[in-house]
C-alpha cells in the first residue's frame, strides 16, 4: 500500500471530505465536519478551536508506545530507563540508535505538523474577507487561539529540529517539495504569532477559583498570559534575554497569578503541604483554587464525562514505583494508584539535588519509603526493606505529582488527571534564566529566591547564579512536569549536564551522547517521500 508523508496525514481527512461533500447523498451543510467548509461562522470556529486543545492532548496521552513519557527524560540529568523499558526511550540513552528512522521523533514530527495544519485551516478562514458570519472581535479572538498553538508547535520543532519546514496556509492536497526555512524564519513566525495572540487572546479575572474568563469562556482556554510565557521562553531560545525578562515580568506583575503558600482544596485537611497539594486530583486547575495555573490542559474521566479524555496517560505508570509487585503492597490512593516504574529518578536529583528543609523534596513530592498495605499480610503495617534491584524499579523513590487512584480502575491502565503546562513557578525560573544572561545576578538570585522562600529553601546569592544553578532549581521545582530533554536541548546543555550529572547508571548508563544530539534527526520518511525538493537532514544523521 502506498504510504504518504507524514506531513501530508494530517491532511487526508480533510481531502475525503472535500470529496465526500459533492455526492448527492451529503448535499446537507456537514455542521459536525471539521473542514473550511465549516469554518464560516462562530459555532464552526468554536468547535475547530476547542479541536485544537484536544489535539495537544493526543501527543500528551499517547498509549500505543507506553515509553513515550520517558522519552523526554531519560538519559538526561535527572531519570534513568528501569529494566522495565518499553523501547521507543532505547535511542535516548543509548544514542548509537538514535538514528533517521527513530520512532519518537517521527511522531512528535507529525502531530506538531497536523497542529499547525489545523490552526492554519482557523487562520486562513478567520482572515478570509469572506466570513461574515462571525463578528471582527471574535474573528480576532479565535485567530490568536490558533496562533498561539502554531507558535507553540512551531516553538517545540524548531527546539527539537532546528530548521523546519514552514508552512501557513492549510494544506488540502499532497505536497512532495517541502524545503527547510532558515531558524531566523521560523521565529519570525513564533514571535509573530504570540506577539498576536498576547494582544488579542481574553485576560483573566484576578485571582480565584471562578470558572470563567472575562470574555465568559472557561479559564481552561487560552489567555493573554500563555501567550507571554511561551514569548518569554522563545526570547530565550534565540538570544533576545531582555525582551524574555519584559515578558515574565509583565506575567509576575500582572496580579493575576499567586505562588500557592498555604494549604488548599481537596487535600487541605488531610497529610501534605501546599506545594505538594498543586498536584492532587481536584486542585490542579484554577477553577480548583490553584492560583499558579496559567495554563491546564484539563482532562476528565471518560467513565463519567464521555470522550472527557484522548488515549491513555502513561505519566503515572510511567513515573511512579511499581510497588504492586511487591507481596503484600495493593495499589490505593494514599500509594497514588498503579505505577510500573518505566524510569526512575537519577542519583543525582534524589541524593544531590535538593539542600535540608526543602519542601519540594518532602515524603508529600517525593515517596521514598513504603509500608505493607495488605491486611492479610503478616507484615501489614511495617516498613518495607530496601533489597537488591527493588531499588531501581520496584520501589524505587519517586516523584508524586503523577498520583491518581481511580477506584472504579484499580489496575490503572490510563492516568486521569488535568496537566499543567504552565505556572508561574515556571516563569520566576524563565525570569531568572533572562536576567542572568544579561548579568543582572543580583536580579536573578532575587527571582530564584522567590521560589526557595516559598519552600523553606535556604536562599542564594549572587555570586552562585550560573546558568547550571538556574537549570539545577528548574529541576528542583519542575521535576516531572518540564519536559526536561526539551529544556537542556533549548538551553545548549543536555550533552554536558547528562554526561556530568547522570552517566553511570548502574541499569542503563547513558552512552554515545554527543553534540549531534542537541538536535533530532529529521525523519527519513519525510525525506524519501519530499522527492521533488531536498529535505536536509541534521548533521551527523
């Protein structure tokens, strides 16, 4: 059977509807097809923007390579690869096979690429002279949702990539002369768009668990503030440090987002501490009392809220300990439900990482010690011993900010849990990184201490900021949330801080890491099948 370009997949839905529509029997106007015939008026535009947050969540939630979690963060600084691998991670440890035809980076290659094919179908409509159905303000409105998902694709491709192909006008047939634009292009485009969606996308009410923006859209959908976050990071990206600083000032100093320091929500009577209740089922979204969210992906049970969810996360099996296989150890909601322990914290984060007293590293953020749970069990109750291998898998120390226990699924195949993409811990870090590269180290000590006040962290001083330290409390404050391969790829550092930090594990130790990998191969498929232009490949590729 023939195989298309994987750029061009995202498209075949659209070409068999643009078909399907001149038969007799669909003569109807296809109201739930989403294709630019749709696009015409408000309900058409809602539904296309809505389809785009449903999107992103499909590569977050991929199942049908369960390593894909871990592929952001093993062989990095801060996680290793257990002996219960899935395979699709091999490549980001054991670099000789991170080769062209690598199955992760083809995938994250083709859902970013549909992405932006389905913002571009917003984009190209809302423009349109044409489309009168929908007023000038909300035109604008849904045109910055859009461009600000093509800059947030565009943003993770050019990080991951480099240069890459630019494209924005909806494809609807295939495209065979595909060409790389040059990066300078690339984030043009990038800051173009953001700069757009930041003027354009709804403000937020001020601090508070309501439900709505003040456009009356729920406070799930985009804001001004993603915009302004994301503009921050890509400022940093392409050297513009003082305009990255302008960015996540104006988010800190916009009075509507608070560091959470006191107990909240679902939890708030029960064991924990207020960094560790951001992450509990219930209090991830604004609307839950977290005032740090600038953006959550939120997600639902789809056993209660049909289709309230894409695929099946793997983020908890993958990031927790896989305790059940242990006798006498159930999975239970006090445990964070079912894990696997596809990879498991580096040495580095659970004994170097963080200094006496901080709370990011409490039994609350990180589980380390485990008790029989089974009352049948002779041992029920008592501390469960730390022998041999368990170490590294079974019961292996590790992060719970992926716990979640659904009773009604106590085998725990997919994790049912909002995501948060961006918090204001987040931009005090983005704010420090600008600041420091400009040699402002006062400054950044200033930002950085933001953070460690909130967690009982002793504070820091000038003559510590380095580019490691910033990177080093990213890691203490983002652990399991950033996608931390991204980050050291962005900042230029994954090849010294992995060999430096990270090298020797005794499982699989991180091998043929080098200056290539600071980026990732361009697919060979979309090369072979571009055969009327040269898709370069990446050097060393």
């Amino acid at each position: 059977m023939k195989k298309y370009s994987i750029i061009l997949v995202s498209i075949s839905v659209l070409i068999t509807a643009f078909a399907s529509c001149k038969k007799s029997y669909l003569d109807e106007k296809p109201y739930s097809s989403y294709t630019p015939l749709t696009l015409t008026d408000s309900l058409g535009f809602e539904a296309a923007a809505v389809g785009l947050y449903n999107y992103e969540s499909t590569i977050l939630t991929y199942s049908s390579a369960q390593g894909w979690p871990s592929v952001w963060q093993v062989g990095t600084d801060v996680a290793n690869a257990t002996a219960n691998q899935q395979g699709i991670e091999v490549p980001y440890y054991n670099y000789a096979q991170l080769t062209s035809t690598d199955g992760a980076a083809s995938y994250i290659w083709g859902k970013y690429y549909a992405l932006i094919n389905n913002a571009n179908a917003i984009i190209d409509n809302a423009e349109n002279p044409s489309t009168t159905k929908i007023g000038a303000v909300g035109k604008k409105q849904v045109e910055a949702e859009a461009k600000f998902f093509r800059a947030y694709a565009y943003n993770n491709l050019a990080t991951l990539f480099g240069k890459v192909p630019l494209i924005t006008t909806p494809l609807t047939t295939p495209k065979t002369n595909f060409v790389r634009a040059s990066l300078d292009d690339v984030n043009s485009l990038i800051i173009s768009d953001l700069t757009y969606a930041s003027a354009n996308l709804s403000d937020l009410n001020g601090p508070g668990n309501v439900k709505l923006n003040v456009q009356g859209k729920p406070i799930g959908r985009a804001n001004k503030y993603m915009a302004m976050q994301l503009l921050a990071e890509v400022y940093l990206r392409t050297g513009k440090n003082d305009l990255a600083e302008q960015q996540a000032q104006a988010v800190i100093s916009s009075g509507k987002f608070s560091l959470i320091k006191a107990r909240y929500g679902v939890r708030a009577s029960g064991a924990g501490d207020y960094y560790s209740d951001m992450f509990v089922y219930g209090n991830e979204r604004r609307a839950q009392g977290n005032s740090e969210a600038i953006w959550v992906l939120e997600q639902e049970n789809p056993s209660s809220v049909v289709g309230g969810n894409t695929d099946n996360a793997q983020q908890r099996r993958v990031w927790g300990a896989a305790y059940y296989n242990i006798a006498g150890l159930l999975p239970c909601d006090t445990l964070g439900g079912r894990s696997i322990g596809r990879l498991r914290l580096s040495n580095w984060v659970l004994y170097g990482l963080y200094p006496n007293g901080d709370m990011r590293n409490s039994q609350y953020s990180i589980k380390r010690r485990y008790y029989y749970n089974d009352p049948t069990n002779a041992k029920y109750g008592q501390v469960v011993p730390f022998t041999g291998p368990d170490t590294l898998y079974k019961i292996c120390p590790s992060t719970t900010k992926w716990g979640a226990f659904d009773p009604n699924d106590t085998f725990g195949y997919a994790m049912i849990k909002d995501f948060i993409m961006m918090r204001l811990g987040e931009t005090y870090l983005l704010l420090a990184e600008a600041q420091f590269k400009q040699g402002k180290t006062a400054d950044a000590a200033a930002s950085i201490n933001v953070l460690r006040t909130r967690a009982n962290a002793p504070q820091v001083t000038a003559d510590q900021m380095t580019l490691n330290f910033v990177l080093d409390e990213r890691a203490r404050e983002l652990i399991g949330e950033e996608n931390r391969r991204q980050t050291l790829m962005r900042t230029g550092t994954l090849v010294e801080r992995s060999l430096r930090l990270n090298s020797g594990d005794v499982q699989h130790p991180t091998t043929g890491l080098a200056a290539k990998n600071l980026l990732l191969p361009i697919p060979l498929s979309e090369i072979q099948l571009n055969k009327d232009a040269v898709l370069e490949q990446n050097p060393g590729y």
